[in-house]
C-alpha cells in the first residue's frame, strides 16, 4: 500500500511538472506571438511616419494627411490592447504628436518645389509608396474601399500632372538649345507615364496626352524645320566658295602674264 502511495505521489509530481510546463511553453508562446504581433504593427507605424515626412509639400490633400495620421494613431492603440505595459508606447505617443503638430504646419500651397531632378525622383518614390499602401487592406482605421480606391486615383492623377509638368519644361528647354532628340524622348516618356496609369479614361490624362502628342509633333517640325535651314545655309556656303574659286584663278592667271 505504501508502494502505491508513493508511485502515486511520483506519478502525482511528474504530471504537475509536466503540467507546469506545459503552462509555462504555452505562456511564452502566446508572449512571443504577442511580440511577434506588435513589432509587426510597429514596423507599419513607422513606414508611415517615415512617409508623411517624405511626403511634406507633395499636395497630396488633407484627406491622405488625416488617414495617415489616424492610421499611426489606431496602430498605436492596437499596441496598447496587445500589451497594455508595453515600454515604448509612451515614446510612439510623442512621435505621433510631433508629426501631428508638423502636418498641422505643413501647407500644400508651398507646392511640389524641386531644386534638380534627383529630388523630383524621391517625390515620385514618395508618391509610389503612397500608392502602394493605399491599396493594401491591413488598416486598422476604419476605412471604405470606395474612399481608398478615390484616394488612389486622385494621387495617380497628381503623379502624371507632376511628372508631366517637370518633363515638360524640361523638354522646352532642350528644344530651345537645339536637343530636338532628347526634347523628343522627354515627351515620349511623359506619353508612356500617362498612358500606362489607368487613368486613361479620366479627362484631365485625356487633355494632357493630347498636349503632349502635340508638343511632340511641333518639336518633330521644328526639327526638320532646323535641318532644312541647315542645309540650306551648307548649300549657299558651298556656292559662295564655288562663285568665288574662278575670281581667284583669273586672278592667277593675270598675274602670271604680268610676270612674263
């Protein structure tokens, strides 16, 4: 009988460890998923402040500006209901209140000013990570897919009028010194931008293909036109030496029957 008692106290204790254990595996495992979870939504969070930063005097409207903004705002009380004593939450709250006060400062009528092309390039990279997340579905505001999908076109639309405008006038300045083919490649990169957007139905992408087929014709024109001239002038400089060469050789010949 004693024998039994005490297999049954050993058998007792071991299925108590076992149980403790396991327990404590399942414990450390929903805190690793919990971890796992909110340095998950913290990485969301700060690509989004990254890109509102990024995205300071880009006119994308205050509508985009408050989603982003509620968007950190929700992630950080997604965090707070995972782990209510999570150690950084304090900081995120700060951040989040700076960018608040920085969006509140930032005005789109300061406008899409660049200084060079490589800074219009980080604009539009701005704009497709914009895009991008835009059109995912792990939001944490409540958000409508119309209103997204709104959204999305209305900073597509932004991007081909930004890129439009810059390539442009970049191409008016080649053409005005002579670069007709370079001109030329301007205006069929702003064709192949605004006919690959999907918004080939929208009137404003209709109006500007149309201005840039036809800036495009006039400086294929202006191109032959220059050629033309060119050619022009090679052929009445060719005269011009060919009217003067027998003036020389008579004058040769004078003075060679002056010497004899």
């Amino acid at each position: 009988m004693e024998e039994y008692l005490i297999f049954a106290a050993i058998g007792g204790l071991i299925f108590l460890t076992l149980f403790i254990n396991s327990v404590a595996e399942a414990y450390e495992q929903k805190q690793r998923e919990k971890r796992l979870k909110i340095l998950s939504i913290k990485r969301g969070l700060d690509n989004i402040s990254d890109l509102l930063s990024r995205l300071q005097h880009c006119e994308i409207g205050k509508d985009v500006r408050e989603l982003l903004l509620n968007e950190v705002m929700a992630r950080i009380e997604a965090i707070q209901r995972i782990d209510s004593h999570f150690g950084g939450i304090q900081a995120l709250i700060e951040e989040a209140g700076e960018s608040e006060k920085k969006e509140k400062n930032t005005s789109d009528s300061d406008g899409f000013a660049v200084k060079d092309e490589r800074e219009f390039k980080i604009k539009l990279l701005a704009l497709g990570h914009l895009i991008r997340l835009l059109n995912t579905r792990a939001w944490y505001t409540r958000v409508k897919a119309e209103q997204l999908k709104e959204l999305i076109r209305n900073i597509k639309l932004l991007r081909c009028e930004k890129i439009f405008q810059f390539y442009a006038d970049k191409a008016n300045i080649e053409a005005q010194n002579k670069k007709y083919l370079v001109a030329q490649e301007n205006y069929r990169y702003i064709l192949h931008i605004l006919n690959s957007s999907g918004l080939n139905d929208h009137p404003r992408i209709i109006e500007l293909i149309e201005q840039a087929n036809f800036m495009l014709n006039q400086i294929v024109v202006d191109m032959s036109t220059h050629m033309r001239n060119l050619s022009s002038n090679n052929n009445n400089e060719n005269q011009e030496q060919e009217n003067e060469a027998p003036e020389g050789g008579e004058k040769n010949h004078e003075s060679s029957e002056q010497s004899d």
